[in-house]
C-alpha cells in the first residue's frame, strides 16, 4: 500500500509543477498587462494636461488683447475673432485705393499703442494681411495691376502707419492675399464690403538660430 503511495505521489509532482509554472506566466503577463495599461494612462494623463494648459494659455492671450483694445472694441470700430483683428476696407481706404481717410488714420493711430503694449508682453509679432473682393480694378485706375497688388500696398500702408506711430517695427510685417481668402459671398455689395478688409493678426515670433546653427534654408 505504502509503494502505491509513494508511487502516485511522484506522478503527480510534475502536474502540479507544470501548474506552477503556468501561474508564473500568467502573473507575468498580467504584470506586463497591468504595466502597459499604467504607461498608456500615463501618456493620456501628460497629453491632456498639455492641451488643457494650451487652451488656457490660448484663453489667457485673447484675454489679453481684448483688454487691450476695449477702447477700440467698444466703439465697434474693430473686430476681434479667433485672435484676429480686423478693420472694414472702407474705414481706411476709398474704393480701389491705397492712401488712408482720415478715419481710418485716426483709427491706426488708436491702435497702435495698445498694439505696443501687447507686444511688449508677448513673444508674438503682428502679420498685417490685405483683402479685396473678386471685382478688378477699374481699367482707369493704372495704380495696380490687379486686387493682388492693391491688397499688398494696403497691407503696406497699414504697417508703415503703425510703425509711424510706436509699433516696433521688427514687430510687424505686411503680407497680401488678394480676393482669394473671402469672409462671404461676392455675389452681392454687402459681402463685397466684407470682403474688403484688413486683418491685424499676432503670430508665434520666428525662433532666432544660435550662433553656428543652420536656418531653415540650409545656409
């Protein structure tokens, strides 16, 4: 009896090592599990963290340039959207020209020190970008050769206004775009208004390269 015994004990030892074995790679592989799902909170937590202090320091920068152009704003002179400011063609400039009216002088001139001041806060520059409506320039109007070149010279004058009364001038720059970023139909007068119009947008200020470091053209 004693024989029978120790015989069935022995066959059953390599049953219960081999159950031994496959608990360690469960728990291994659940520790491997447990591990992955740990990093991947991780990562989700950071990424979210990340954005939520982006959309706070989105949140605290228009803040910031509504308060400083409340005048401006209240008056409804300007508009602000999306960080962008922008100004009716028609208060600056008569139809098919680039010379400022006396309203819109007045308006730049307003602008310009509250404009400062922001940038005095802000690793940010000012992108000044003229707009037409698709209608060509007259025929008598030999000043342009067409709305992309009417656009750039508004932008243009914009810049040297404000450059003219405080705005830094490594901290503005003039860009154009003709009719082909619209704001509303050119089917009719009002949208063609519309679309006429300048915008005074902050960008990121372009990183400066250190000494010995290669720009972006390679040279």
């Amino acid at each position: 009896m004693s024989d029978e015994l120790e015989v069935d004990g022995g066959s059953h030892a390599p049953i219960w090592a081999a159950f031994g074995d496959l608990m360690s790679v469960l728990l291994g592989a659940f520790v491997l599990v447990l591990v992955g799902v740990v990093a991947v909170q991780l990562e989700l937590s950071q990424r979210l963290d990340q954005e939520v202090k982006q959309r706070q320091a989105e949140a605290k920068r228009l803040q910031t340039l509504e308060q400083a152009l409340a005048g401006p704003l209240a008056a409804g002179r300007v508009t602000l959207v999306n960080g962008r400011i922008g100004i009716s063609g028609s208060v600056l400039f008569a139809l098919n020209s680039d010379q400022l009216q006396p309203e819109g002088q007045e308006l730049l001139r307003s602008l310009a020190a509250p404009l400062a001041a922001y940038l005095g806060t802000r690793e940010e520059i000012l992108m000044v970008s003229g707009f037409t409506d698709d209608a060509p320039v007259r025929e008598g109007n030999r000043r342009f050769a067409d709305n992309w070149e009417l656009s750039a010279q508004r932008s243009l004058t914009v810049t040297r206004t404000l450059i003219a009364d405080g705005v830094p001038a490594d901290a503005v720059f003039a860009a154009a775009f003709g009719s082909e970023q619209p704001v509303s139909s050119n089917a009719n007068e009002d949208g063609r208004a519309r679309n006429r119009r300048v915008e005074i947008a902050p960008i990121p200020k372009p990183k400066v390269a250190a000494p010995g470091e290669k720009n972006g053209n390679g040279s």
